[in-house]
C-alpha cells in the first residue's frame, strides 16, 4: 500500500509539463530550477536597449555648437561627415545610427586612422587629419575637452527621450547627435500586466537620467537606474539583491550576460545576441516582452501544481498506510484487501501524474 511513487513524481511531472507548456507558448526554459524560482520574483530589471526599445537607434538630427568650428548646413554636414567616420570602427548600436545616417544623407566616409574606443563612454579618432571624439559629456571632460556650450541643448533633447552624443573637433566642442530609439511595440501593456501582478519593475540604462526617465515614461515605467557603464549592470542587480528583492533580469545583448547570470532568474530574448541567450535561465523566443509575466504566471502555476501533488502524495500515504496495518480492525473489524491496497498504491501515482497534466489547460 506504500506508495513513495507519488511522492518521486509530484515535482519532476509538474515541471516537465510546465516546461513543455512554456515551449508552447514561445518560452524556452532551459533550466528546470527557473521555473521553481520564477515564482518568488518580486522585482523585474529590463535593460533598455534592444529591450523595452526596438534596439534599432536612428540617427535623429545634429546640433552645431554656438561658437563652434562649424557653420550653416554645409558645416553639419562636415560635422555628421567626421562623427560617422570616426564611428565607423565602433560596434556600438548608436554608432551604427550615426553611421547609416551618414549614409542616408549621401556622405562618403573616411576610415578612421587612429581609433580608441571606451565602452560607456565615447570614441577617439583621428580622420583626415583631424583628432575627433564622439560620446558623452563626461568621455570629452575626461579629455580635457570643455563642453560647457553644449550642454543646454543636450538636456532639451535629453527630455524629448534621444539619446545625445557630444562631438569635438581637434580638442573643441562642435555640436551634438540625436539618436532615438522607439518603445517597443507593446511594451507598455507587457509592463502594465507585471505592475498588476505586484511586481516592481525597474529600467536599466547607459543613458543620462533625463533621456531615461523620458524612455521609462513611454514604457510605463517608474524606477529607473541611469548611467549604468556595461561592466557595473551585475553590480547594480546585486545592489537590488541586497535589499532582499527576488530579482529576474531581462535583456538582448552581449554586455548583459553578466547581469542575466547574476540575477535569481535570467530571461534572455531570443532576438538578441547568442552569448545573451546562453546566459539566459529562460529565453523568449519572440522577444515580446509578455512573455516575461507570461513565464511568471507560468511559474506560479507550476509551484502550485507541484504543492497539490505533494499534498495527495503524504494524504494517501498518511491515510491509508495505517488503515492497511490494521488500525480499523479493533473498532470495526475492517481489513485492506490486497488486491484494492495494490490499485490503490497505482492510483495514488496515476492521480499525481493526471494533476500534473492538468497544465496542459495553462491559459496566460
């Protein structure tokens, strides 16, 4: 009549069927611990790029500085002509803005002679001749370059949700690039569903606070963490762990494994880079941001299933392993009949099992 058969299956049939059901659904879980652990996430981190954005920046318009180098259009257009060609050897997405911008407006460009690239920070170039930077105000301060006269403009396009790149030519501020990046289609619905889960949901970004709190605020988000170098993003999730926060991370890109690796649970979007998707716990397959709450609710599901299985497994056993011993016989002179304590024992398993596949019915 023992049956710790029921006991074995209650865990490992609930997350098989909720791992096939995630499959279904697009959501590829790619380590069965996720699943279990998805269910305790009480805070959820999106990078910006490439994930609550569409990650195609667009080159948006150029701004020359005021007592700069450069003058009229003919002067933008040498300006935007320097900036591509020095970005020319980044593999930085908004350097591949500027560049296909560039090419947009019919610009020949030159290859960058000498070329230093800092990530999070900007570019050093050296194009016909002249010594070019391109990247923040804090990569120009660094060297040595004042860009006092550009910051007014930065901040006004800061607060429209483009991202500002500062350029200085041989050692002086010439003026600023815009580059947009559009919410994703959908995001802002995906993130309402987490909020109403109970979820806090946080933004991760490279960009200035006022280009972030301007992108967060299209996409329904109220935390945002700005200004973060690629390198610090794990340390900025752990920072959040440390507050006794459950976190998972959502990202795309290759300077986001670290952070999908530190996290409690990982969810890669499968549009993004390999290396991401390697990093991943869980990885979407078709990068819509749902997939996030759809994983969640997924998960919770799962625990749930897994908490009935358990819950029949010790019932049965605790009920009925006494009753075969005999314990009915003195007061009402019941004995077990073999043949019922041995249907009763596969019983016991074919209900744990019938539960579990009752996940198959998940409706996100």
């Amino acid at each position: 009549i023992a049956c710790p058969c029921a006991l074995g299956l209650a865990t490992p049939t609930s997350i098989m069927v909720g791992t096939g059901k995630g499959a279904e659904l697009g959501i590829l879980v790619r380590d069965g611990a996720a699943l279990e652990t998805a269910h305790k996430v009480d805070t959820v981190v999106f990078d910006k790029t490439g994930t609550v954005t569409r990650g195609r920046p667009e080159w948006s318009g150029i701004r020359i500085a005021p007592d700069g180098p450069f003058r009229g259009a003919e002067g933008e257009r040498d300006l935007l002509r320097l900036a591509a060609s020095a970005e020319t050897g980044s593999e930085h997405p908004l350097a591949d803005a500027v560049v296909r911008g560039a090419h947009g407006k019919g610009l020949a460009l030159d290859p960058p002679g000498e070329f230093h690239s800092r990530p999070g920070h900007g570019v050093r170039a050296t194009i016909a001749g002249r010594r070019v930077h391109v990247g923040s105000a804090r990569w120009l301060l660094e060297e040595g370059i004042d860009a006092e006269t550009l910051l007014p403009g930065a901040r006004e396009c800061s607060e429209s949700g483009a991202t500002v790149a500062f350029v200085a030519v041989d050692g002086k501020a010439a003026g600023l690039l815009t580059i947009t990046d559009e919410v994703k289609e959908g995001a802002p619905e995906a993130i309402g569903v987490l909020r109403g889960m109970g979820l806090d949901v946080v933004m991760l970004t490279g960009d200035n606070p006022k280009t972030a709190r301007a992108v967060a605020a299209r996409a329904g988000i109220e935390r945002v963490l700005a200004e973060v170098l690629p390198d610090r993003k794990a340390q900025e999730v752990r920072k959040i762990q440390s507050e006794g926060k459950v976190v998972a991370m959502v990202g795309d890109g290759i300077n986001d494994a670290p952070a999908l690796a530190q996290a409690d649970v990982g969810m890669a979007i499968g549009t993004g880079t390999d290396i991401a998707i390697e990093s991943g716990d869980i990885v979407l397959m078709s990068g819509d941001l749902k997939g996030v709450a759809v994983a969640i609710a997924l998960s919770r599901a799962t625990l749930r299933n897994i908490r009935q299985n358990l819950f029949w497994a010790f019932a049965y056993n605790v009920l009925l392993i006494p009753v075969a011993a005999g314990i009915l016989f003195p007061h009402f002179r019941i004995l077990l009949n073999p043949i019922l304590a041995a249907a009763a024992m596969g019983l016991s398993s074919v209900t744990v099992v019938s539960n579990a596949l009752r996940l198959r019915r998940f409706r996100p």
